[in-house]
C-alpha cells in the first residue's frame, strides 16, 4: 500500500517521494514560462543579482532550481518532524504531502523569490524549535539560535521583501518555547537588522546610498495582484482549507496526551498554519504564500493521517489528497 510504502524512513521511500515530486513538476519543465517569476514591482537586490542572471535565460534550469529547491525545502521539513518526535515514526510522510500542497498552482510552482524565502525561513524556525530542547537552555545558546532565525529570516527577505511580514512568527514561536526574553529580544533584532546593515553599507559604498531604501519600501507596499480565480481554482483552494481546518483541530484534540515539549511544538504548528493564512487572505498577498502556508499544513495533515484507526482510511485520504493535486493540474 502507498501509505505503508511513504511512512518509513528507507531509501525506497525516499526515491519514490522524489519521483513522485518529479511527476508533479513535469508541467513546469514543459509550460512553465521562459524565465523566473517575479512577484514584485522591482526586484530584491539578491534575487536580481543572484538568481535572474544564472536562471533567467533558462527555462529549463529555472524549472530545475525551482525543484531542486522544493524537494530540499520538503526534506528538511522531514527531517524537522523527525528530529522533534512530531510523528510517532520517522516517515517520509511530510515530505511527500508537503509536495502535493504545493503544486496545486503553476505560478506557485515556478521559480520565484518565495521559494528563496521559504529555504531560509524554515532552518530559522528549527533554530528557535532547537532552543527549546533538551540540553540547549543555556542563555547563551538561546540568544545565538534567536538571532540565527532572525538573521536566515531577514537574509530570505533580501530575495523575498515581503518575507518581512512573516517574521513575527518568529516572535510567536520564542514567546510559545517561553524564549522571549529582554536580551533573547535584542538578539532577534539584530539578527534581522545586520543583513540589511549590510545592505545598506554596500549601497553606501557604491554611492547609490538611497536606492537600497526605496527598492525595500517600494516591494514591502507593492500589491502583487491578485489570483483570477475561476470556480475549479476556488474549489482547490476550498478544499486545501478544509484540509487545514480539519487537520488543526485534530492537532487540538490529541495535544492533551502529548509531552510537554511537544505540546509546545505543535502551538508553534498551529500558530504557523494561522499567520501565514491570514497574511495570504490580506490584499497584499495572493496565492504566492502557499509554500511557507504548506509548512505547518503538511505536519498537521501528516499528524492527522497517523491518528486514523483504520489502515484502509489512511490510504484513501492519501489517494484524496493525490487526486486533488493532479486535478489541480489540470483545471486551476
């Protein structure tokens, strides 16, 4: 049965998470669009200067970045789930559902700068996850890993502006941990101040000491317009929330019988799902957002999936949620 197949750690699973992730990127590598996705009015220093002249010219290699980068971003989510006991067994089960909520959407799909974002801001989130575990309390070490989320955080949104709108989760999260501290605090701000410090310093040098500042205000109030959304798209993006809401309150009914520690974990979770959601339904924001959305969703459906009884339902939820995926495919 797939469900058994993708809920184990061997390398069969792996490979078949892979392939499967490569099948539903096949329509990028084919129609995906000549060159990156930009979502904003004027691009970020490091997606214009990085990722446009090595990817730009390319269909085919910014397809592949694109992939690379999502299937990297999925293992590490994996490997987040393991590392913090969030399922009962090491799976491949995040990964792989964490791969069918993403490519929903070809624009999502495509090479742009939330990808680059959504890279950074996850091993900033498991920096903060890591200060709360055992062994890592000492106060020195909190700071460190809380200015090390800030900084990855900031460092994302030199790719990404926006991102800046989601650092609060990174607040959220030390304030659930209990991390949130005067000097843990001060630490976090200056992790999300010396990338753009640095920054600015290099404008300086160049002699161009304003442009820096107008291009990050110009992309933080830009409005990347919104989706057209047609019925089979509304449909999809009904369907991805009932997921979430279903998923959520079962992560509510089974945290009472959970560890302390992991408790605290999943509040993180949940409070992760909810911020980026409602930061997607702003006006500022469209579907670009259901990466860094899908973080918190995969672990909560995964969660959900090993909570069923029966076997046999597990199986059809997954086969629901791979049919909703390739649908999407081909009708949104």
């Amino acid at each position: 049965m797939l469900y058994r197949i993708f809920h184990s750690n061997s390398m069969n699973a792996l490979a078949l998470s892979f392939l499967l992730m490569l099948l539903l990127w096949g329509r990028v590598f084919f129609y995906g669009g000549p060159e990156p996705l930009s979502l904003q009015g004027a691009d970020m220093p490091l997606w214009s200067s990085v990722i446009v002249p090595v990817c730009g010219q390319s269909a085919f290699l910014a397809a592949t970045f694109a992939f690379l980068m999502a299937f990297t971003i999925g293992f590490s989510l994996n490997r987040l789930v393991s590392r913090y006991g969030l399922l009962q067994q090491q799976s491949m089960l995040a990964l792989v559902i964490y791969a069918l909520l993403v490519s929903g959407f070809l624009s999502v799909q495509r090479l742009n700068p939330v990808w680059v974002f959504t890279l950074f801001f996850l091993p900033g989130l498991d920096r903060v996850l890591g200060a709360s575990s055992s062994g890592s309390h000492v106060a020195s070490g909190v700071q460190t890993r809380c200015f090390d989320a800030a900084f990855l955080t900031a460092l994302g949104s030199l790719f990404y502006a926006k991102g800046l709108f989601l650092f609060p989760i990174v607040w959220v999260a030390m304030g659930l941990l209990r991390l949130f501290t005067l000097r843990s605090f001060i630490a976090s701000v200056l992790g999300l101040i010396f990338p753009y410090a640095v920054s600015a310093g290099y404008y300086f040098f160049m002699g161009r000491t304003t442009e820096f500042s107008s291009l990050v205000i110009e992309n933080l109030l830009s409005n990347t317009g919104q989706y057209s959304h047609h019925p089979a798209s509304k449909i999809y993006l009904a369907l991805l929330l009932l997921f979430a809401l279903i998923a959520v309150v079962n992560l509510v009914r089974y945290m009472p019988v959970q560890k302390i520690i992991t408790r605290k974990y999943f509040r993180v979770i949940i409070w992760l799902i909810l911020m980026a959601a409602a930061t997607g339904l702003s006006p500022f924001f469209s579907i670009e957002l259901i990466p860094v959305f899908s973080l918190g969703l995969a672990i909560a459906i995964a969660f959900w999936m090993e909570k069923i009884r029966v076997l046999w339902w597990r199986e059809v939820l997954l086969w629901v949620l791979i049919a909703t995926a390739v649908s999407a495919q081909f009708m949104v």
